[in-house]
C-alpha cells in the first residue's frame, strides 16, 4: 500500500508577500509547512530577488492554477545603468561597466515607448524555463549556453516614476511570460550604457493586488501561538482566480452529471468558451464545483472539477 501524504486536507488560495533573497519554491515549501498542508503549488516563479504577490494554491485549488499562470502581471522595478550582469539582475556577476551619461527625462521616455505594445523577447539564460528536463539556469551556472526561441510578449503600460543619479524606477503593466529582466537590459542597450535589475516587485497578478497579501513573518506569528483558525483565515475560495470566466448556474441533476465526467445540455443558448460552473441547489447559496467549455453545439463538457471527497 502506498504511504498517504501527511499534512491537513485544506483547499483554497494563499496571498503571498514573498520575501527577497528566496525561491518561490523555498516560500512554497515554507508556507506549506506553515499550514501543515498536504498539497500546495504556487502560480509562477519570481525570481530569488523579486518580492511581492506569489498566489499559493492548496488541495483542490492546485487544479486551477494553470488559469492563473495565463494572467497579466504587473511589476515595478528599479533598472541600475551602467553595469551588465549575466543573470540581468544584481544577483548575478558583473560582465561588463560602461560610463553613465545624465539621463534626460524626456529622451528616456522616447526610448521607453519603443518597448509598449506587442514584442520579443529571447528569455534570459537565468530562468526557469527548461530545456530536456532542466531548468536554464541550470545550464547558465555552468557555463552552458542554450539556444533560445523568441517569445512574444505584450507590454501594455510602463510608467516612469523617477530618475535618480544611475538609476531610475518603472512601474509595468504587462502579459504573462514577459521578462522584466530582459525589458530593463533592453532599456539599456537602447541607452548604450547598458543595465540590470536592482530591485522587483510584482504589484498585481491577475486580479489579485499587494494590499491583499499576507507576510510570512504574519504566519509564523499566527502558527507560532497554534491560532489555526486565524493562519486559515487567510485563504480565500478556489474560484477567486476565475473571476475573469464568465458563470453557469445547474440544478442538482445537471451537476451530478458534470461531477461524474458527463455533459450536459440547457435551455439557453451560450456563448462558446470556458465557464465557472456552480451547483444553484446548494443551501446556502451555490456551491462551485469546476471548469467546463461550451461546446460550438451548446453541450456543456466538464474540463476541471473539485474533488469534494479530497477532504475525508
């Protein structure tokens, strides 16, 4: 018989503010311990130096992370000219230092305008990414150079909010998948000076913001005086990362069948796409139990759904 996993059987989704100087996994794993959770993943890395809004789901909520990791991501960051790193960060070791010239608001913003829209990015080396099994990092640490695929990426928004002496500070707004690592090194290029990430903060995931975050120094204190009630106070419904999918409501019979794999059909016409489906019959209010797609002849077909026995 195989060894069941130890730890509480919760679901739902964590908010974290994760700390500098950390993996996303090592926050992960801290947080998981934290709660005495059997089951928790995170929704995309940030880097060791990054900080700011790390969503962890637990149990069931895990099944729907992928929906989140598809999100637009916000970030500000500070960009360090003069100095090119290998890792495009402050982590990383110097490759090269170039003179700095005063840095005029106006030819900046010029520049930074290049880079709002639809672009290409080639990812960094020093990224999670991977290539036969293993990260690029990976390689990067000993001294492996991988040919990279250019990704497009779309930048809808970056703000400059100040200038100071070799340095400045954007705020981004951007799709999934973009590198500000790559933005900032690019930005410097443009410059002819070159530069690299000093500080990063993701500000927004999706739809979750930083003023929703929790810290782990919060959780210690909660776990430290045994107030589990409180640390799960902290966790909010699985569906909180769909609220960007349109809603069914079903009876009871059409949920039992969504529930056990089969699809169903209503009365009303419906757009085709994905859905947040919910059982109405429920008392109080409606229960959600997963994701399903309208299919192009109405058929409502179950895509991701909630395990409600994952707690016994």
């Amino acid at each position: 018989m195989g060894r069941r996993k130890k730890g509480r059987k919760i679901s739902g989704v964590l908010l974290l503010d994760k700390p500098t100087g950390i993996t996303s996994n090592k926050a992960l794993q801290k947080v998981r311990w934290l709660f005495d959770a059997n089951k928790a993943g995170h929704t995309g890395n940030l880097d060791p130096l990054a900080t700011g809004v790390l969503p962890i789901c637990f149990g069931e909520a895990t099944k729907f992370s992928r929906y989140l990791l598809d999100a637009n991501k916000a970030y500000r960051t500070t960009a360090k000219l003069g100095v090119i790193t290998d890792s495009g960060d402050s982590d990383g070791n110097v490759l090269e230092t170039r003179a700095v010239n005063e840095i005029v608001r106006g030819p900046l913003l010029e520049i930074i305008s290049q880079f709002v829209g639809d672009v290409e990015q080639v990812p960094p080396m020093f990224s999670a990414l991977k290539h036969k099994g293993k990260p690029l990092y990976e390689y990067a640490r000993a001294g492996v150079e991988v040919e990279r695929k250019v990704r497009n990426v779309t930048i809808f928004k970056i703000e400059l909010l100040d200038i100071r002496d070799g340095e400045f500070d954007l705020e981004v707004y951007c799709s999934k998948g973009t590198y500000i690592r790559t933005l900032v090194e690019d930005i410097g290029e443009a410059l002819g000076c070159g530069a690299h990430v000093s500080m990063l903060r993701r500000i927004e995931a999706g739809p979750f913001s930083l003023d929703q975050t929790a810290t782990i120094e919060q959780l210690e204190v909660l776990r430290e005086n045994e107030k589990t009630s409180e640390l799960d106070g902290f966790l909010l419904p699985i569906d909180i990362m769909l609220e960007g999918f349109g809603k069914i409501c079903l009876n009871s019979e059409q949920s039992d069948s969504i529930l056990h794999g089969q699809g169903v059909r209503i009365a009303h016409s419906l757009e085709p796409g994905l859905v947040r489906v919910y059982s109405s019959d429920d008392s109080p209010g409606e229960r959600f139990i997963g994701m399903a797609e309208i299919m192009a002849d109405g058929e409502i077909a179950p895509r991701r759904l909630v395990n409600f026995d994952s707690n016994d």
